[in-house]
C-alpha cells in the first residue's frame, strides 16, 4: 500500500466519521443530571447511568430510565406505586428546558396523564448539580 493511499483511507475515515457526528446525541450531554425538589417533600433524581428515581420523603414511589436526545427526553416508568406500568403507558417524551437551576417539562406524547400533570405542572429546582454524558 503506498503512502498516499494511505493517507487518502485516513482521510476519508475522518470524514466518515465526520459525517455522522451530527447524527449522535451530542446535545444529550447538556441534560443537566442531579436531584431536582417540587416542594419540601418530592424530588426527582436523574442519574448519570440513565436511571431516574421519584422519591417523596424517603420513600421510592417510582423507578425507571430516561434517555436525551437533543432537547427532548423520554421516561419509561419501571415500578413504584406511583409508576405508569399500564400496557402502553410507561413511556411519555418531553422536551426539556434548564435555566436558573430550575427544569422545566413540556409534553410531546405521554399517555400517562398524572405522569403530565406531575413533571409540567411543577417547578424542579435543582439540589445536586452534574451533566449527564
């Protein structure tokens, strides 16, 4: 294989790869991860590994995973009691706004209305502070 051919593969790899990056979820590294409160007693935590956790008090009321892609996220409840485990209802997508420390949710498609009403209806302020990536 001579030089410049070599060169010219290298070349187009990068250019492949290139390519394909605006294809990736690049700005699911911007979802701010961390422990956000609705009020003194629920708080909604967003793990770097894709898991989410619904806590009031001290008690788990629901579990599941998140995925970003852009500005929307979606939700897949798991289990909890207060978890949307219906056929066809663990899923809905958002799409998300971080500004002054405080999420914010609006619906895309849910068909889970008190999963709607809980994540648009109130005000996340954050109390633990990371990125996802």
């Amino acid at each position: 294989m001579s030089k410049n051919h070599r060169i010219n593969i290298i070349g187009l790899c990068a250019v492949a790869i290139g390519a394909l990056l605006p294809l990736t979820p690049a700005l699911a590294a911007d979802f701010p991860i961390g422990r956000y409160s609705a009020g003194p007693h629920v708080s909604i935590v967003f793990a770097n590994d894709g898991q989410f956790h619904v806590i009031q008090d001290k008690a788990m009321q629901v579990s599941g995973t998140y995925t970003v892609k852009g500005e929307k996220v979606e939700l897949t409840d798991q289990k909890g009691p207060w978890a949307c485990t219906k056929e066809g209802a663990q899923t809905g997508t958002y799409t998300w706004k971080y500004d002054n420390a405080v999420l914010s949710f609006s619906k895309v498609d849910d068909p889970c209305e008190d999963r709607v009403g809980s994540l648009t209806r109130s005000v996340w302020k954050q109390a633990g502070k990371g990125k996802a990536g």
